[in-house]
C-alpha cells in the first residue's frame, strides 16, 4: 500500500511539474545564465532525477561512477564523472535544456527543457517539457557534484 | 569553451569506435552493397544473450512455433464464402511461398501501392475467400499465416523489388527512418544506425533488422509483428506511432529490407 501511494504521489508531482507555465531560455554561446526559476537546485533531487527512469533517465545513455549501486548504466552517451571538472554551470543548464544547441543537431542527446520543433509528440506529452524548469536546476546542482 | 567541447567529442567518438570494432569482431556480419548506409548488416540475433539465441536454435524451445503450426493448419483449412483455403489457389507454401518473405513488400499494380506480406493475406481472405479479414498486429491467426508464409524462406537472402515504384516507396521510407519525432526527438538512426552495439539503460541496441519478424519477444511474453515493433520504438521516444499496414509502415518495413539486404530469413525468431 505504502509502495502504491508512492507511486501514485509521484505520477501525480510529475504531472504538476509538466503542467507549469513554459518559460522561454536563450541559450547564447553554450550557456544559459541565469536559473530557470531563480531558486538553486538541489543535488539530492537531481540524483533522482538523473536515475529515474520515468524522470530524466539521464542514466540510460550516461554512465556514471557516482551511481555504481545502480544496474545498468548506458554507453551511448559521454560518461559523467568529472563532469563539473569540464562544464560550468551555465554550460551545463544549456546542455541539459537542449543539447542541440549546444553540440549541434547531430547529437543523440533529447532537449529535456524544450517543446519547439517537436514532431508528432504523442498526445500525452504534447507541449510538455521532459523535465520541469526545477528539476532541470536539480539535475544540473547534481551534475556539479561530480568531481574527479 | 568550442575547445573543450571538441576534445570531449573527439573522446567519445573514439571510444565509439573501440567499442563498435571490439563487438564487430564476434559478430556473423554480411557485406553491404556498394553506397549502403551499414559497413555491415548483422541480424538481431548476433545481439541478443547465449540464452536467447539457444531459444531460437532449438524449433522444440522456440515459443512461436505454435503459432508457426497454427499457420500451417490455417493454411490447408477453407474459410469464408468461396469455401476456399490457401491450398485451394497456392497449393504446397514450400513451393509457391518460397521467396516471398525474403522479397516483401512488392508493388501492387492493381491497388497502385506496396503491398505487405500481412496486407497480402488479408487481400486474399477478402476477395479469393470471401472470409473475414484478420487484424493486423495481435491476431493469432495473421501472426500464424504471416509467421508460416515467412518461414518458407527461412535461410533465403532479403532481396529488393527493384521497381522505380518500389525505389519511390522506399524514398519514403527512408525519410522516416532518418526524421526525429517526439517529444525525446529521435530517428531510428540515431540509436539503430549510429549506436548499435552499444547499450541503452539495460538494453543492446541492434541495427533494428526485421529478418527475424513476427517475432517471440520475451517482453512481450509472446509473439508480435514487424509494425507492432515499430509502434513500441516510437512510443519509446514518446512519439505518435503511425498506423500497423499504413502508408508510412509499410514505407519503413521496404525500407528496412534494403537496409537488411542479403541478410537470410530467420522466422520465426526469438528477441529480448
């Protein structure tokens, strides 16, 4: 019962996170300054987020040393250690908002803050992002975690 | 800061290569043709564990074959008004289907358009049987008769229809094998094309070959066809799957034939 309402809470925290008002990041020269929703992000949620596999699912295509207690971490992406060694934080925000324009179109890598130039989106997730702007800033105080 | 970006780029594309060359080593692959999009064509099958493939190598364990001998039964037994059954027109499928899985979809003169293997059965219950038409993805029955027709070309290599019309249906399919949809904006390239090999969270991706299909998929817990599969990829990318036997389908799976070119027939197979 306990697991179920669990669960449940979480699907319905998710649906209010996509569900906020969609705000517009300029992202100039690989970076993004300032903080989606001007709050920090939080490291411990963004863990979460980075593992979750109905989040970000970050994990799916990035491995990750810090996360060796989970099974099976992608390869299709870079690996994450010492990720914060290599980006600053408004590299990182961009990255995570949309890749492709920090990287160029050809990178695998989904726009986790992004809902233009979208192609047959299925109903469900029409004109949401993947992650909320909060969850975008907990992902990336995560990201600044990992240091070699 | 372009600086940083390329080296990290230049490392992970090498390390791309390392990887792909290590797996391509242990790994049954077919030559491509001349201007091909693969520098190898390797089946599902070379991608899945021991256990699995030991599941497809033994046709006593394979779990579809039931539905392979559902589809013999079926193909001797007359249905619909006309009182015909496949026999009735076709005769022995070791003979007269022979081939035909290892070169649909063809053109269709007379519909003007490509006609799948799955298509072509239910064109036949409609008109030669006057029987009911079978639904496309999860009927036993069409999964069984597409399963047996396929099976007689079992070991045969994928050739093409070379018809301009065919060469056009593929264009199409082409195009959307190579466009992103979705919300996660991805093309089947993106992980079949340029990161086979490779896994994702706890799956290796293959090259997406459909030599295999139908298929017994163990997520599936059962038996499903080459568009079913299809539609679960692009549900995986959070995407608006298009119609099983429509247009674009249909364009892919002719598409995707040229991509397995040469590659035999293993129908039914088992994946993970």
């Amino acid at each position: 019962m306990r697991f179920a309402a669990l669960v449940l809470s979480g699907v319905f925290m998710a649906s209010v996170a996509s569900a906020e008002e969609i705000k517009k990041v300029e992202i100039v020269d690989g970076a993004v300054q300032a903080s989606l929703t001007g709050k920090p992000g939080d490291a411990v949620a963004g863990a979460k987020v980075f593992k979750g596999r109905r989040a970000g699912n970050c994990l799916a295509c990035h491995g990750n040393k810090d996360m060796s207690g989970e099974q099976f971490h992608g390869e299709t992406g870079p690996i994450m250690d010492g990720v914060a060694d290599r980006y600053s934080t408004e590299q990182l925000r961009a990255i995570v908002v949309n890749s492709k324009k920090v990287f160029g179109d050809h990178t695998l890598m989904p726009a986790f803050y992004e809902v233009d130039r979208l192609s047959r989106v299925a109903k469900k997730f029409e004109g949401k992002t993947v992650l909320s702007a909060q969850q975008v800033e907990d992902v990336v105080a995560y990201l600044l975690t990992l240091k070699e | 800061m372009m600086k940083i970006f390329g080296k990290v780029a230049a490392i992970v594309a090498g390390s791309a290569l390392v990887a792909t060359a290590a797996f391509a080593e242990d790994r049954k692959s077919y030559p491509a043709p001349k201007d091909h999009p693969l520098s190898e064509i390797i089946s599902g099958y070379e991608f899945r564990t021991p256990e699995t493939r030991a599941l497809q190598d033994d046709d006593f364990e394979n779990p579809a074959y039931i539905l392979l001998d559902l589809g013999a039964e079926l193909w001797s037994t007359a249905d619909g008004a006309a009182g015909k059954s496949c026999a009735s027109c076709h005769g022995d499928a070791a003979e007269s289907m022979k081939g035909i899985g290892a070169s649909f979809p063809k053109w269709s003169k007379e519909r003007n358009k490509a006609i799948t293997v799955e298509q072509q059965i239910n064109i036949c219950r409609e008109e030669q049987m006057q029987a009911d038409t079978w639904k496309w993805t999860k009927d036993p029955n069409m999964l069984g008769m597409t399963i047996f027709v396929k099976n007689q070309s079992r070991g045969m290599p994928i050739v093409l229809d070379n018809s301009p019309e065919m060469e056009t249906v593929r264009k199409l399919g082409e195009e959307v094998y190579y466009t992103r949809y979705g919300q996660l904006d991805m093309s089947c390239a993106n992980c079949h094309e340029d990161y086979y090999g490779n896994y994702i969270r706890a799956d290796m991706l293959s090259q997406g070959q459909i030599n295999g299909f139908p298929t017994y998929r163990l997520k599936w817990n059962g038996v499903g066809s080459t568009h079913r599969r299809f539609k679960g990829c692009m549900k995986n990318i959070r995407a608006n799957p298009f119609k099983p036997q429509g247009e674009e389908f249909t364009a892919l799976e002719a598409y995707m034939m040229y991509r397995a070119v040469g590659l035999p027939i293993e129908t039914p197979s088992v994946r993970n």
